[in-house]
C-alpha cells in the first residue's frame, strides 16, 4: 500500500430509522422497526439501535421481530425519503474529493488522497467531513479512515454509532487480527462455519497461513481473505479504484419467504415484484440486460439457477418478467419454495437493434415505467405495479 493514501468509509448510522425520526422526532430512542405493520409478511428493512437490543435485524421477518419486541414501533418505509437525504450526502462528499463511489444508499468510499493542504491530516479530514454531514443532513455517520478501502470499511463498523476511527499506516493487521472473521466482507455465515471448521475464528488466525495454503484449499476466495486479513484490498468489489465500480456487472433481487409455498400465483406474483425492482435499477443506470437469469431454492436448500440471453438489451419490466416465467414454468418441480431470485447480466449501455414496431412499442413501455418510477418515488415502491403483482401481493422485498 501506498504510504500517503488516505481513504475513508462513510456509513450512515442506522440510516433509514435515522430519518423516520427526522420527521417524527417522537421516535427517537424509541425501538423502531422500518417495513411496515407488525402483521404483514414483509420484512423488516432496518430496526433502530433500540429495537437491535432485542435481536431484531433487516431481513427478519416482520412477525419474528413483533414476537421479539410486541412494544416496538412499526413504520412504513418512504423511499423518496431515503433517496432525497442520500444525495444530500453525496452532495457532501462531491465537496471533499472528486473520487467518490456511493457503493449503497447509505454508504460510500471517498479517496482524499492528497488532500491534506485543504482539510488537514487524515484523522482531521474525517472529523471535518463528520460535521459537515451533520450539518447538511441532521443526521448521524461513522467514518473509518486508512490506506485501503477493505480496512477503512472494517473500521467504519466498529466506529459505530456516530464515530470515526484512523488505522494509522503499518497498524491494519494489528487492528484486524482480533476480530471475529465475520468482519471481513465477504464472509457470510457459510463461508465463517468453513473457516471456523479449520480451527480459523480471529482475523489473526487466517494472517497467520500461507496464502498458497488458503487459495489450494478455498480458491480465488482464499486468496483474496489472504490479502484482506493483512490489510490489503483484494478480491471483487476490492479490486480497483475508487469509482471503478460505478456501473454494476450485473444486477439482482431476491425474496425469501417467511414460510416455504407451494402456491403458483403467489409465486409467479413474486417474480412479477423482483421483475420490477430489477427493471427499476437497470433504468436508473441506464443499462440494458442481455441475460436474464432465475435462482429457484427449495425447502430443502437445494438451489438451481436458469439463464436465457436474448437477441437484444431489455430494461423493461414486461419483458423480464416474460423470460423469467418462463425459465420459472419450465425449472418448478411444484415443491415449496423457499426462495426465488431474478438476475439481469450481460448490462450494455444500448439495447441493440429492433425493428420499427418493436422499437415504437418499447419506447412506450420506457415512458410509462418512467412515470411508474417516479409515482413510486413519491408514493412508495409498492403504489403502482404491473398486472401480475396486482392479483396477489408477495410479501415486502427484503
């Protein structure tokens, strides 16, 4: 690593609650669950510092965390909201360095490389961006500042809530080495039981072997948690340089049901629902897919994924989901299904060519989900959607 690379992670504290309570300051200290009501099949999108006392997290169901907590507060979630207050960080950010990657709503790398004639040393550079947020927003962050993007977002974590925390050049594998594995993005539940199955629990543990030993027996991810667990950037969203990844790969969304389902139309109505949701983002990056993909997990874990390309770029809701109820009639065996995912690959910034009528009709469907798009922002995600989801709601995205 370079020794003059001062790079932070700036993460919103519990971001969506945060601002819920900028417009119901009654909220505040209080246990609250962003989703919707207690007795929907939805779930909970985030939960306040209050409400995760109790063992409440994002991606709980709904009814699970009301059995967790009965003296919570419910709230639906507003996601013009969320995306107004978002670009009022960015527009933060953008004053302290022009390379900037929001890598989510509520979080985002900044390299102030070379900045300190203007703000000052790293760790006073951060407590001035701290400030400024506040002062821009009236709400809360947590900031982690070092060499490297992977060490910066670690100690964002543990600055938490409403901290910033400087890993001083030379000190990221003493600061990583005890700490859980769990912390080092990348390693999920799965991936930590493998690890801890071969006696690895503490970042220290993996720094300690060889990285040739990791990659022979986890391949290219054993190598990449080789590098990470000394402090390097390596492995995907760490390779690169901040704004690299500004136009994703690929783009996805998922949806686990609270209880497995065998029901055709709640099915089908779900992948309507993950059809739109994955149309959305291709039209706010302007991207056209060329692949389209379907992720089927029965009850019993067992996971099958069926692609399609086309003959041309797609970001219209319709023609997703009419690949992907058909990749779906042909892959369902007709057991419950715990979980179904819809995934846009091959992303182009053009749709290829069509002929004249198909050009005219998609140029119609682009203008009516643009207004759709913007209905949603201002009235909710779930305020205008597509016939098929019309019949029968799925339960809340995740």
């Amino acid at each position: 690593m370079a020794g003059d690379r001062t790079i932070m992670h700036l993460d919103m504290d519990a971001f969506f609650v945060s601002v819920e309570e900028l417009f119901d300051p009654s909220l505040k200290g209080q246990p609250v669950v962003v989703g919707g009501a207690a007795n929907q099949r939805g779930v909970v999108s985030a939960a306040s510092y209050a409400a995760r006392k109790f063992g409440i997290h994002s991606a709980m169901p709904l009814r699970t965390a009301y059995q967790l907590c009965p003296h919570a507060i419910f709230v639906d979630g507003h996601r013009e909201r969320y995306t107004e207050y978002s670009h009022r960080v960015a527009e933060v950010l953008g004053r302290f360095s022009p390379k900037v990657e929001m890598a989510s709503i509520d979080e985002a790398y900044l390299d102030l490389t070379g900045s300190r004639r203007l703000f000052g040393p790293p760790l006073e550079a951060a407590h001035k961006l701290h400030q400024a947020v506040k002062a821009a927003t009236g709400l809360n962050c947590s900031i982690g500042v070092s060499q490297a993007r992977m060490v910066s977002k670690v100690a964002s974590d543990q600055a938490k809530p409403n901290g910033v925390l400087w890993i001083c050049p030379g000190e990221e594998a003493s600061f990583l080495a005890p700490l859980d594995i769990r912390r080092i993005p990348g390693v999920g539940k799965a991936g930590e039981q493998r690890l801890n199955e071969c006696g690895i629990h503490k970042v220290g543990d993996l720094a300690r072997l060889d990285a040739a030993l990791l990659e022979q027996k986890f391949g290219k991810w054993g190598l990449a948690l080789a590098g990470k667990s000394h402090g390097f950037d390596s492995g995907a969203w760490f390779d690169g340089e901040i704004g690299d990844h500004d136009s994703p790969k690929s783009i996805s969304h998922e949806m686990t049901f609270h209880v497995d389902t065998a029901d055709r139309e709640t099915l089908e109505a779900t992948l309507a629902r993950l059809s739109e949701m994955v149309g959305r983002r291709l039209r706010e990056h302007s991207l056209f897919a060329r692949t389209i993909q379907l992720k089927l997990r029965y009850s019993d874990f067992s996971t099958y994924t069926r692609a399609h390309s086309i003959d041309h770029g797609t970001q219209l809701d319709i023609e997703l989901l009419e690949e992907i109820r058909g990749l779906f009639r042909k892959a369902w065996d007709g057991r419950p299904v715990r979980l179904l995912g819809v995934h846009a690959g091959s992303l182009k910034q053009d749709q290829g060519q069509l002929n004249l009528l198909d050009e005219g009709r998609a140029e119609r469907w682009r203008k009516a989900l643009s207004a759709a798009d913007r209905m949603r922002d201002k009235f909710g995600d779930r305020s205008v959607s597509i016939g098929a989801v019309m019949k029968r709601r799925p339960p809340k995205d995740q």
